[in-house]
C-alpha cells in the first residue's frame, strides 16, 4: 500500500472497560486522510471514551490505535508527541480564563513548540481571522459569547496545526442561535481538507459534511455508512430508534 493511502487514524480490537462495565468493546474504525467521519448515539454509547482513546487522554485496555501510522504508546515522549498532533474541542470551551484570546491561542505554540511571541501572535491572529474573532483577541473568555469562545478554542487547536481534529459535541453546550456560527467553522475545515473525527447530535452537520456516518450504541459500532445511505434507511434495529428520537 503506498503511504497516501494508508489511514491517519486507525483503532483495530479497541476494547475499554471502567470497572466492570464495557465503555469501548471490538473497536476498529479506520479514518482517512481529509476524511470527516461524524460519530453519532445515544448518551453512555462511548462516543466521548473514542474520541479520548484516540488522542490517548484515556488507557486502552487492549487493541492499538495508530496516529499516521505510529502506534499511540501508553505514555512518554511519544504520546506527547502524537497526541500534539491531533487537536482536540469539548463540549465545554475550556479556555485559560486568566489568558485572553490571544494568549489562549499563542501559549501552546510558545511553550510546547518553542515559538517566539510575535510569530505565534502573528499565526494566531491569522487563525482568529479564519474563524471569525480577530477582533476579540485581547478580550477574556468570560467577555466572549459561547459561540465565539467555542470558535477560540478551535483556533487554540488549529494553532499547533495538527494532522487531524476530533470534536466532542461542540455545540451541545451553546444557545440555539449560537450553533450554526460553530458548525460552519467546522464546515469550511472539512472543506479545506482537514481530517476531522466529530462527535454531535447535528444531523444536518452529519448528512452535509460527514464522509460517514459512525453509530455507537453500547460500547460498539452499529454502523459505518456514507450518510446518504445512513439516513436513507438504516438497518439496525437501535440506529432506527435513535434516529427516531432525534429527527
Ligand atoms: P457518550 O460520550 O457516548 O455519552 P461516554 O464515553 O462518556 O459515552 O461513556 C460511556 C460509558 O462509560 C458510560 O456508561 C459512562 O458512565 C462510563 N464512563 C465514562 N467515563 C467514565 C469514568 N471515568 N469512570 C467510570 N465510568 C465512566
Ligand atoms: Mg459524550
């Protein structure tokens, strides 16, 4: 197989428990490069323990997931390293309430890529500018909307420019009138070609910028479908329920 087409991030057997419960059971998800898979579910399915496995914020219990073709270890240098590479967005914007924008932006480049302050102040507002809040660079997250905090905080993990995005319900926790500003960012990332694991309840977001649609339900992967197909008739009993409720 030649390099292109080898996946960027791969979990094959990825199982996980915490006590005696099965969070993550059998997982192999294979994601391409510029590929948008949008993870879907029920609440408790795993999809937050995935996305946290995959940039190995959380221990695997066995299986492998490799990041552009390395193994993620269990720790060390190489799991800082890899996990640098592969940006990260909650549900809660989380962040650095005692840093403005800028600083929010600049501090990763500066401290863990050794940057100097104006060329990661100069990268950072150039971020800023991408995703619409240039103009709130020296203000404090709590003077931000949550729309415009959640769009920082997408530009704070653009800023140390990984190799892939994973979202973890990015715009659960925002207003209404809040969500679409998030999701067109996130959009125009898809469409620039990023690599980008997303975890929401937007169905829009799913049918219109996923690659495929991934549903969860107890700890496993019920489907793997383009979304076409997906929301054109789903097969499995629990993926037809879950849709239910939410469309
Ligand atoms: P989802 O994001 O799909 O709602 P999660 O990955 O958050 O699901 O959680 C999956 C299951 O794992 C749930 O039953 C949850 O209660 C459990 N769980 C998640 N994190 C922990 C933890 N740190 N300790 C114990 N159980 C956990
Ligand atoms: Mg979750």
């Amino acid at each position: 197989m030649s390099r292109s087409a080898e996946p960027l991030i791969e979990l094959t057997g990825v199982s996980k428990r915490f006590g005696s419960v099965p969070v993550l059971q059998d997982i192999d998800l294979s994601v391409g490069r510029g590929e948008v898979v949008v993870v879907i579910g029920p609440s408790g399915a795993g999809k937050s323990t995935l996305c946290r496995a995959i940039n190995g914020l959380e221990t695997i219990d066995s299986g492998t997931v490799t990041i552009d073709g390395r193994p993620l270890p269990a720790e060390g240098r190489e799991l800082a390293r890899l996990r640098a590479e592969v940006g990260m967005v909650f549900q809660s914007f989380n962040l650095f309430a005692h840093h403005t924008v800028l600083g929010n932006v600049t501090l990763a480049p500066r401290r863990i890529r050794g940057h100097h302050q104006d060329e990661a102040e100069r990268a950072a507002r150039e971020l800023l500018d991408r995703v619409g809040v240039v103009g709130q660079a020296d203000k404090y997250p709590r003077e931000l909307s949550g729309g415009q905090q959640q769009r920082v905080a997408i530009a704070r993990a653009l800023a140390m420019n990984p190799k892939a995005m994973l979202f973890d319900e990015p715009t659960s926790a925002l207003d209404p009138e809040m969500i679409n500003e998030v999701l067109e960012v996130m959009r125009q990332l898809a469409a620039e070609g990023m690599t980008m694991v997303v975890v929401t309840h937007e169905m829009g977001f799913a049918r219109s910028a996923a690659d495929r649609v991934v549903f969860m339900a107890d700890g496993r992967i019920v489907e793997d479908r383009p979304p076409g197909e997906f929301f054109s008739g789903p097969h499995s009993p629990r993926a037809r329920d879950f849709l239910a409720k939410v469309l």
